[in-house]
C-alpha cells in the first residue's frame, strides 16, 4: 500500500526527485599519446555516491573518488592510443537516474612532447596585456565580468586585449624580439585590480575582457608565423578569492586555511636555510599571497594533479613555447618540485623558469634544477630569473661617481659567482619588470645610461628578457605604486596622442634609444656566439667594463664605459681573447674596427664590436 502511495505522491509532483546535476568538467579536453595520467574533475548538483562508467570504447574509467564537498567527483580516466578522434560519452549514475557527459578527445600533434623552448637564443618580450593595445574596444566591459573599464585608474582595466596584441606582433617582431611573455591571460574576476591577472577566477578560461580561448590559440598561431614563441605565465601557487571553487571547495584542504586572514611572511630562503624553524617555513609557504589571493595546497593531491594538468593543457592546447612561473619559492619545495617534474616529463625540451625573487646568487641557485643541493633537493627548473643581476645592472650603471667597488664592478662582482649555477647560460636575465621600477627611472631618466643597459641584455650570458616600453623609456609614476608603472602603451588606444608605435610620433630621445635597441636585438638573432659562446669579463678600471662572448672561430667584445670621461681601450690588456683577430664591426655604427688601433670609447656609452677569424 505503501509503495503505491509514494508512487502516486511522486506522479502528482508532490515528492521531488533530484537528480545529480554535471555543470563543469575539467580538463575541458585531452589528448591520446599524452603521459600524465587523466583525472577529471566534475562539479556540479549531488554527485556523491554517483557512479561513472564510459559508454564508448577507447576510453575507460579507472577509479572515481568522492570530495567532502557533495557537489564533485575526481575520475580517473584511461585513453587508448590508438584511440580515435571524438567526442567520448561518459554516464555518471545515482538514484538510477543516468547524466550523459561529452568528453573530446584529440589527436596529439605529432612532435608535440618534443616541441623546442625558449633559450639563450631568444631575447623575451615581457607585457602586460592589458597595458598593451586594445584591439577590440567591443569587449572592455562584459555582463560577467566585475571590474569595468577606467583608464583613469592607475590600479584599474584599461581595456588592452589579445586583440591588441595580434595587432602589434610586427611591432615587437621588428624590434627584434624572438618570444613574448604576456602575464596571465586567465580570468580574474576580482572587483578591483583586475587587470593584472594573477588572481585567477578559472583556470581554464581566458577573461572574456582580453578575449577567448580560441582568440588565444590563433594569437599563438600567428605569433609563430612570425617566428615569435609565445610563453605562459604560470600561477600554481594561488588563486583569486572568487574563483568559482570558493564557494564550494572540494575539500577543505583545497587551499590552506587560517583561524584569521594570515599572509605570507615572505621569507621564501627558509625553504633553502638550513637552520630554519617548521613554523618559519609554514609562515612563508601556507599564508596566503594576499588576501585576494588565496594559497592553493600541493599537498593535497588532487590539487596537485589539477595543476600539472592545467598546465599541460595550456601548453598542448594553445601549442605554446614555455612557462614562467610565477611565485615559485612560495610553495612548498617538494610540491612545487613534483609539478615542474611532471610537466617536464611530458614535454622533456620546455623550459620552465621560476620567479625566485632572491639578491643572493647561492639562494638562488639553489632554486635551479639539478643542483647538488645539501639537503638532495632538485626543482626540475631549468630556468631560474637572475635578480640578482638585475639588482647589479641597476646598482652599476646608476651612480655617476663611483668609489671602490662600486659601479660596473657590481656587475662583475655578480658573474663572478656564476660558479654557483649549473647552467649559468640558462639564467633569466633583465633590467626590469613589471614587479620592479622602470629601467629608466631606476637610472635617473638617463637615457645614455638605459642604452647601456640595453647593450648588456643583447650580448650578456643567459636569456634576456625586455619589459615593454623600456626600449622607449617608459616611466610611469612610481609615486602611484605597480598600477602607475604598468602604463598604458600610448598609441594602443584609439585616439592617442603620441602614437608610440608609429616611429614619427617618437621624440628625439625615444628615436635614439629605440633604435639602438632595434639594431642589437636584431643582430642578435644570428649572433650565435652570443647565444652559446663562453664568457670573459676583465675587471673595471676607471669603470669601463670589457667582456667577451667567445668560441674558438669568432668573438664579440662588448665595451661600457659608465665614467664621465673618454676613455681609450688599452689594447694590449685584453690579448688573450683578442689574438688571432685582425678586426671586426662594430654593430651600432657599422665601422671596422682593427685590433690594435686607437679607439676612443665616449662617456656613458657602449660599443659591440663583432670580431672574427
């Protein structure tokens, strides 16, 4: 009697039955040929205790594990090789009520796990996007995007976009940049200082604000066309305070938690000192990066696995040349450790670089990937960025006087511990970036001395990235912090005035340093010796630097003089590297030089002076 009642209360809608409900799976896609194994995560309505089986052959359920959280499943998928390209059926079942869930597969390009990486051969272009150009004034402001556009904010959106940049690759491209690194293009939906991108909303969602997935794919596209590599910049370490998961963490371990709003100490050399206290080490690596920016747990293994697949699906699914990581050392070591390897393992040939803002060279090193460290502690990174150089360019080159050890010798000083590096030629090296102060305001508006500056990037060891505007002598106001530094390139807006982009519109001084900059990096790009060659560097006297880039067939000597006073090259001096050289160009003004003869070095210059055999 019972039965037939509840049958009847059901037919008459007076009992609701809820079914599960699938609203998201991620991965959004995969890949046959892949290495890392597959797990999706499925969010939506009452998943718990549901089961998931495939209905098609060539992929197969493994395992499915249940979250605290009611509203998600993590399911272990296997893919045959062999299988074909297609959407993939996926039945996952409770109260006997079945949910269909479509899952792409594709092909795997051939090559893809051995694609080549940025290298000492290219010279990098760091922008920010939405600082850049905007290309598509139709997408500024969107219903589900919280911040909207003012440009009169310096901590606002401006509106640059994808768009912006595809309009401008010839533009970088002529520079004689050979990659780009733009900051994150993922969705940041916080309600103010959006536009920075590094409080990612979703990670798998490029913010409709600067365009769409398959706008991103075809910005890469093109790029490559060009000859340009483009460069994800990486955020595992945090998320934004509103990403969509905030509202319902699969478990509550997905981020590290607080009895109160705890930040990070910052003290990220605790991770490599010997001496360091656990509370010390938790203090850096668990406190949140701020408070829009909560700390995603490694530890927790879904995380983790969320995170290498996230960014290898970037990577295989945009076609992408490398990653910058950013905030490395503010994750646990051993986590972050096991993500770099993963990816690594997929892709034996990217090169990942890991933002480890650190003055010390030994700290720093410790950081780079196959190092023999004390405590048997291997990143897997095989790139490191070289602050302390950074620090050392602008210490060196800034003074106008100088007294013992000072100037250029802060630059020598710095190289000289390159006996700490496995591979110093790997080093991320720059003058600034968009965490720092611009170039030429950290060099007093000299734009003599930002011409040196540049010189050192074009023929120093490692891997030289530009910030965008620096070849023009971009300085925003500091007085407004990072928003009024990370200014809008003029002429990326319609109705600018002066357009920076087209050379008529440059000043006398925006002329010179650009082309200065355009004629080395352009060089560059067949500068073999520069890209692989050894390192000789000479000690300054009277503060003129000499350095060689070398191999047994040619040289390039590179000559800064950051005294006030002429200076003559004393030939002799430099005999070692120079033997066997009758001559050679020197590359800013296309004169020979020969070996020997007098050569008269200007104040607050720089020569390149290209020798071969």
């Amino acid at each position: 009697m019972y039965r037939y009642l509840l049958l009847s209360l059901i037919l008459l809608g007076m009992i609701e039955v809820k079914a599960q409900r699938v609203e998201r799976v991620e991965p959004r896609c995969w890949w046959t040929g892949m290495k890392l194994p597959l797990q999706l995560m499925l969010h939506g309505e009452r998943l718990k205790g549901a089961s998931v089986r495939s209905l098609d052959e060539g992929l197969e359920v493994t395992a499915v594990h249940e979250a605290e959280s009611p509203n998600y499943l993590f399911v272990d998928v296997s893919i045959d090789p062999e299988a074909p390209e297609g959407n993939y059926r996926l039945a996952v079942t409770a109260n006997d009520r079945p949910v269909v869930v479509t899952y792409p597969v594709y092909r795997r390009r051939p090559g893809s796990a051995q694609r080549k990486s940025f290298s000492s051969a290219d010279l990098i272009y760091l922008l920010m996007p939405d600082r850049f150009a905007d290309g598509d004034p139709a997408t500024n402001n969107t219903p589900n995007t919280i911040e909207k556009v003012n440009r009169s904010n310096p901590h606002g959106r401006h509106g640059g976009d994808i768009q912006g940049i595809i309009d401008h690759l010839n533009y970088i491209h002529g520079l004689g940049a050979t990659a780009i690194w733009p900051t994150p293009l993922t969705l940041d939906n916080e309600p103010e200082y959006s536009y920075h991108g590094y409080a990612c909303c979703d990670y798998y969602l490029i913010d409709p604000r600067f365009g769409t997935n398959e706008l991103y794919r075809e910005m890469v596209r093109r790029a490559h066309r060009l000859g340009l590599k483009i460069i994800l910049d990486a955020v595992p370490n945090h998320c934004g305070s509103n990403h969509w998961w905030m509202k319902d963490l699969p478990f509550r371990d997905w981020i590290h938690q607080h009895p109160r709003y705890t930040q990070t100490s910052g003290l990220f050399y605790t991770n490599s000192d010997p001496h360091a206290a656990q509370v010390d080490i938790a203090a850096c690596v668990d406190g949140w990066f701020d408070r829009m920016m909560p700390d995603m747990n490694l530890g927790n293994p879904y995380v983790l696995q969320y995170m290498k697949q996230m960014a290898v699906w970037w990577v295989e699914w945009a076609d992408l040349d490398g990653i910058r990581v950013d905030t490395y050392p503010y994750n646990r070591k051993e986590e972050i450790a096991r993500w770099t390897e993963a990816i690594r393992e997929e892709y034996p040939h990217l090169n990942l670089v890991g933002e480890c803002w650190i003055n010390s060279p030994s700290l720093v090193a410790y950081w780079e990937g196959g190092q023999d460290n004390r405590d048997g502690y291997d990143s897997h990174l095989p790139s490191v960025m070289d602050f302390p150089l950074q620090q050392a360019i602008v210490d060196g080159i800034r003074p106008d006087s100088v007294g013992w050890g000072e100037g250029l010798t802060k630059i020598y000083y710095t190289l000289a511990h390159d006996l700490v590096y496995v591979r110093p030629n790997t080093m991320f090296f720059f003058g600034d970036n968009h965490d720092t102060n611009r170039l030429a305001y950290l060099l007093g508006h000299d734009y003599r001395k930002v011409k040196m500056a540049l010189t050192l990037l074009a023929t120093m060891r490692g891997v030289p990235q530009l910030y965008y505007g620096t070849e023009l002598m971009f300085t925003g106001d500091p007085a407004e912090g990072h928003g009024g530094e990370r200014i809008d390139f003029p002429g990326g807006w319609k109705g600018d005035f002066p357009n920076l982009f087209n050379p008529a519109e440059r000043d006398q001084t925006q002329r010179e340093v650009f082309d200065h900059a355009r004629k080395l990096f352009n060089w560059r790009k067949t500068a073999t010796v520069v890209h692989d060659g050894r390192m000789m560097h000479y000690n300054p006297l009277h503060n003129l630097y000499v350095y060689f880039r070398y191999t047994d067939g040619e040289a390039v000597m590179t000559v800064l003089n950051a005294s006030h006073d002429e200076q003559s090259i004393d030939w002799p001096r430099f005999r070692e590297r120079t033997a066997g050289f009758s001559g050679g160009t020197e590359i800013l003004s296309d004169r020979e030089i020969r070996v020997g003869e007098e050569l008269k070095v200007p104040p607050v210059s720089s020569l390149v002076i290209h020798l071969k055999k």
